[in-house]
C-alpha cells in the first residue's frame, strides 16, 4: 500500500517513527549536556596524565566491587584498556582546554567526512548526502558522543570507513581493539571479505605487546577487574547485561551476553547481503558493552546507513540521487552495480 506520494506506506511510518526518536533523543541529549560536557575526555586525559606520572589508571573502587561506570567519568576512574591511555599520551601534553578542542573537532570531521561519502558512493546528491551527514552527526547521539569528547565518534567513523574501504577493515579492528576492545569485531568483516588477517594480526600483536612491555602486566589485570565489576547507569538505556542481571545475575548474563554476540558475528558471515551483514556487525559491536549510553547508539547509526541509503533510493530515487546518475540509470537500476551489494 502507498502514501499519495507514491512512496510505500510502510516507509512513511517507519520514517515517522524515526524522526520522532530522533527528535526525542536530540532534545535529551542539549537538556543533558551540560551536565555531561566533556565527561568523558576528561578521563582520558586524566588517564594519561596518571600513566605519565606512574599512578594508577584505575580507582581504588573500581577494584574494590561492582561499580557504576558514570562514577569513573570525569577523570575519577579509567575503563579502557592500559594501551588507550598510552595510544592517547600525546593529548596529555597538551592543556586540557586545547587538547580536548583538538579531539572534537578531529573526531566530528573524520565522522562527518565517513558519513558523508557513505551515500555519495552509492551515487546520491551533494545535498542528499550533506543532509544525512547533518542528520547522523547533529543527532542526539552524535551531540552525546562529540560534546562529551567521547571515542565513540571515532569507533563509528572507523566503522563507516570498514564499508567504504573493505582493506582497511583488519587494521582498523586491530588499533580499535588497543583502545576499546569492541572495535576488534571489525575483524570478521574481514574473514566475511576473504581479505588477509597477517597484516592486521601482527599490528594487533605487536601494538599488545609493546604496550604490556610499557606499563606490565598488573595494569592489564586491574583493566579486566574493573570491566567485570562496571555496572550500567541509568542515563540513556540499559544494555542487555544489565537487563539480564536483574534476572540471572551479573555472571550469567555475561556468559549470555557474549554468547548473544558471538551469534550475531556468525551472522555477519552467513547473511547474504552485504548491507544486511553490515548492519548486523554494527550491533554486535555494541552488544557486549556494560552500559548503553546515548552516544553508542552512533556506531549502528552509521553501520545501518548503507543499507538505508539504499532504501531510500530505491523508494525516492528523484529525490536521492544526483541528476547525473538518473539521467544515466533506469529507475530499476538507480544503484551504481560497483556499490550494488
């Protein structure tokens, strides 16, 4: 069934429902924000400034029993692995000020610039893409995530540039993986692809190892503590460890959460279509997380695009695509066979 407009019913409801949460989230991120302004750089920046001056990463109470992970922001705690604090040394000699200016407007640039030529390639417009680039980085999420000084802007434009570069994908799970550890599911895009897994595999190896050669091994151990013992907050959504523990306890719902994403990392290589699998590792990417804060939320917004990007031309494609490739195509080819996956 169509909407007078032509385009089918199904897609008008679902757009409404998605601009509705869009709206939602956006205005509870702006109403939050100056409660959470750089949160989260902070704490990197605080981790590097311990690392460099031989303290501890993590608080005493993050080793002490379970936790929330809102109480480590703002350079109270650490929750990344020792190898993002060193990964992220050099911020640490710069002033807070200007080294968490320098990361934010990095990160929005790298994500907008991925997000950007996700639809272009596909053979939309400037104006269509420049619009879904105001929509993925100007939602709530992106807003979270860049107004926080959040890593996760540059997980999700890591995970934009796995579809726009198949390549880079091993390399780019492998640096992930020193920072935030989740990143490293990026590896089965990969296998899915049939590239090679020396080259990843050795940056990965060589980068862990000359990290535990820099701090040793008790920073590691303490890292692994203090994932296990964070528990949720209550700011945006809870993750499915949280909502599993309140049924079958913290251990088995890990034991249940990671079995979920190993599931879903089955399914990237099993499903046939290559947007469809995409999508799929875009969430296992975040299944395994202990909280669901907003800014997370980026990492599926951009691994979900190219799957949309080609909804959307194929339901509107006088309104996606740019003129030149309408006046090359039929309408039942409107995407470039190279892109068509």
């Amino acid at each position: 069934m169509r909407h007078p407009t032509g385009v089918p019913r199904r897609l008008v409801v679902g757009f409404a429902i998605a601009a509705g949460l869009w709206i939602g989230v956006f205005i509870y991120a702006l109403l939050l924000l100056p409660r959470i302004a750089l949160g989260d750089f902070i704490t990197y920046h605080a981790g590097v400034l311990r690392l460099l001056a031989g303290q501890p990463l993590y608080a005493t109470f993050q080793l002490a029993g379970p936790y929330s992970l809102g109480d480590a922001a703002f350079g109270q705690g650490y929750v990344y692995p020792p190898s993002a604090a060193i990964l992220s040394a050099p911020l640490g000699l710069m002033p807070l000020e200007l080294a968490s200016l320098t990361f934010s407007v990095l990160s929005a640039l790298a994500l907008a610039s991925v997000v950007y030529l996700i639809p272009r390639r596909d053979g939309a417009s400037r104006t269509a893409a420049a619009a879904i680039t105001l929509l993925v980085v100007g939602s709530g999420p992106g807003v979270w995530s860049i107004g926080t000084g959040n890593i996760n802007t540059l997980v999700a434009a890591a995970i934009g540039m796995m579809w726009l570069a198949p390549r880079s994908a091993g390399y780019l799970a492998a640096v992930g993986a020193l920072v935030k550890l989740y990143p490293g599911m990026g590896i089965v895009w990969v296998v899915r692809k049939r590239g090679g897994l020396a080259g990843p595999t050795a940056v990965g190896a060589i980068g862990f190892a000359a990290c535990l050669v820099a701090v040793g091994v008790a920073p590691w151990l303490q890292f692994v503590s203090a994932l296990a013992l964070g528990r949720g907050s209550a700011l945006f959504v809870p993750a499915p460890r949280s909502l599993l523990t309140a049924f079958v306890g913290d251990s088995a719902a890990q034991i249940a959460v990671v079995l979920l994403t190993l599931l879903a990392l089955v399914a990237v290589i099993r499903i046939r279509d290559d947007r469809r699998a995409f999508a799929m590792l875009s969430v296992a990417v975040i299944l395994p997380a202990p909280e669901w804060f907003a800014h997370l939320a980026l990492v599926p917004m951009v691994g979900v695009l190219p799957l949309l990007v080609r909804m959307a031309i194929q339901a509107a494609p006088g309104v996606v695509l740019d003129q030149g490739v309408i006046a090359t195509q039929s309408p039942a080819r409107s995407i470039p066979q190279s892109n068509r996956r």
